[in-house]
C-alpha cells in the first residue's frame, strides 16, 4: 500500500507462499516497491514491529538514507494491550496485571455461554437489541470492546438471569451450575466496578488507538497523542488510588499501579519511536501560534 495526503491507494500484492519471510527477503520486496515508485517520492516505510522487520529496516535504511522506518503505532499498541490483558507468567508486572486476566476471563466465559447456549441466548435476546461481541484472537482492543458492550448491555444481563425462564434453566448439571454461575456475576456489583475502572484505566489507549487508525496523515500528531495518553491514565489512577484512600477501601477494586502501565506504555514508545516523529511533532503550526 503507498499512502500520501491524497489518501491510500493499493499498489500490489505478492503471493509468498511456501517462502521463508525472513528479513532479507522481506527487504528485496520493499526495495523492489519503492525502486517501482521511484525512491524520491518514498519518506518513510511502514511495517509490524516484528523481529524480521529491524532487519529490513537496517537493509532499507542503508540503501535509501533518506527513508525513515517507522513501525506501525496501532500495532505497538495492541502489543502494550496485550501486555496489559495477556501478560506471559515470567513477566515482572504479571502479578500486577492477574486481575485483568481475570477480568476478561470471566466476561469471555459470560459472552460464550449466552452466545453458545440457545435458550441463554433467547432469553437475552428477548431484552437487547444488541449482541455481545466475539473477540478478535490478535486483536487485544477487542477485549476492551467487547467489555464495553457487556457494560452497555447491563440492565439486559441483569433483566435476562432473573428472568423465570433462566430461573427454570434446564440441561446437563454442569450447564445448570454454569448458569447459575453466570446468574452470580451478574448480579455482582463488585464486578461490574470492576469493569468501569478497567475500561477507564484503558480508555485513553483505545482512544490514541482509534486517532491513530486513520486513512489520514497522523504521523505529526503521535508524539503529543502518546505523552498524553499516559498522562490521562496516570490522572484516572491516581485518583482511584486516592479515593480509595478517603473512603478506606484500598484496593477494594483491584488496583492498577501506574508504575506498571507506565513502564509497559514507555517500553512500547521507546521501540517504535523514530527521529521522524520527533521532527514531525516539532514542525506543527499550533505550537507556534495560536492561530
């Protein structure tokens, strides 16, 4: 794909099945398209932040210095999500971070059985209008949509397990004690408070997420999307922290220690930041005046 001011436009695509995606075979199939457009028209190639992709970067960047690498913002972070949502068992923040796996855990095993389960699922359609959201596997914001939309849909939830039908839910006892489970969550305060500092505390990352996802120049606008975005969380954090304090329930809803998501959020900008970004970012007019 190029990209420019006059919007995206589909240049080729190449049939690579069966051939090893190293680095430098990646790098043959960047110069090849940018040698096609003709090198002077290239600023900067965009890619994953994958371990191939710094070799091509280095191939690139030697053989055209005046092109920038720079790795795709959304894919750095739906990777500081996963972190967040999916952290490996060795990491340093996993202890910090078990209550989010938990989290999801339970509002994927809430969506699976009302989607799976046929009555579960009439009897929820009787009182939405709208369906909960499947999950897409590589997608990490997903999770946090789909947390969402079980959040927007409470009051069906909570009409739909105290509805007579689900009361008389009938089936194999482990569906029974499922749905009985799933009756519990429900109508459990604690969890859906749970929810509304999850989505709050994640909320500016999705939100620097959606800007970000744009078939517009956006390149200009990162630096200061980035910085602010952890200001925001920090903000939402600390001042959980302190009601928690005032009110004397520390920690009632599982605490999300700012240290944790900040050193997550910084490890991923130190990664993808480029020169380009900076010089970008210093270049915008309303820094400069205030027309």
């Amino acid at each position: 794909m190029g990209a420019s001011s006059g919007g995206p436009i589909f240049l080729k695509s190449i049939n690579s099945t069966g051939i090893v995606k190293d680095g430098n075979y990646v790098a043959k199939l960047f110069i090849k398209a940018i040698e096609d457009v003709d090198a002077k028209n290239i600023v900067q190639v965009i890619s994953d932040n994958a371990s191939n992709m710094k070799l091509v970067s280095s191939i690139v960047e030697k053989t055209f210095p005046h092109i920038f690498w720079t790795p795709c913002v959304i894919h750095c972070l739906n990777l500081a999500l996963k972190s967040l949502c999916q952290p490996l068992d060795k990491s340093t923040h996993f202890d910090n971070c078990k209550w989010i796996v938990q989290l999801i855990s339970q509002a994927s095993s809430l969506k699976n059985f009302v989607m799976n389960h046929d009555m579960a699922h009439a009897i929820f359609q009787k009182h939405s209008e709208l369906s909960l959201l499947k999950v897409a596997e590589t997608r990490f914001a997903s999770h946090i949509i789909m947390i969402s939309r079980i959040k927007i849909v409470k009051k069906s939830l909570e009409i739909m397990v105290m509805d007579d039908e689900w009361k008389n839910y009938k089936g194999d006892k482990k569906i029974e004690a499922k749905a009985r489970d799933i009756k519990s969550l429900v109508m459990d305060d604690g969890w859906w408070d749970t929810i509304a500092y999850f989505l709050k505390c994640t909320g500016p990352i999705v939100s620097i997420l959606r800007s970000a996802d744009l078939d517009c120049p956006q390149l200009h606008l990162i630096y200061d999307m980035w910085d602010t975005m952890i200001e925001m969380v920090k903000v939402i954090v600390f001042e959980h922290e302190q009601k928690d304090l005032i009110a004397g329930q520390f920690f009632f809803i599982p605490f999300m220690q700012f240290d944790t998501i900040y050193a997550i959020l910084v490890a991923r900008w130190n990664k993808s930041n480029t020169p380009l970004h900076s010089m970008a970012h210093s270049v915008v007019p309303k820094y400069y005046h205030e027309s």
